[in-house]
C-alpha cells in the first residue's frame, strides 16, 4: 500500500497537518481504509499542504538512514 509517510509524525498545531508527510491525524488513522483512488486524492495535495507548515528542524528519518547506508554515503 502507497503511503506518504517518512516517520516523522508530529502534528502542526497551527495547520492540523503532520510535518513529516502532510496528512491530518484523521486522515492518518484512517488510511488502510481509503481506497486507492481516495489515497490518490489526499497524496495529490500534501505538497502544498506542507508548504503551509511551519517547519522544525528535520531529524534524520529512519528511512533516509536505510537509504545512506545502503548508497555508502
């Protein structure tokens, strides 16, 4: 199943949105219930959803990590 989620789940107070992967904490709990095409929908407008966020430092995710480390960098 597609997901946008990069490990960082910490929600914006000011915006409702996780600053990881834009979603709102509904949206979130409800994922492996949408369907692929109501997934498609939300996945379309997280770009701009994380544009509103107010940014905090990013820690490396776990997942960039796995990535490095596989590459050598």
């Amino acid at each position: 199943m597609e997901t946008p989620c990069i490990l960082i789940c910490s929600i914006d107070d000011k915006t409702g949105y996780c600053f990881g992967c834009g979603r709102t904490r509904e949206e979130i709990g409800y994922w492996t219930t949408y369907s692929a095409d109501e997934r498609r929908s939300i996945m379309t407008s997280l770009a701009a959803r994380l544009e509103t966020v107010e940014r905090r430092p990013r820690r490396e995710t776990r997942r960039s990590q796995i990535a490095r480390e596989r590459d050598g960098s």
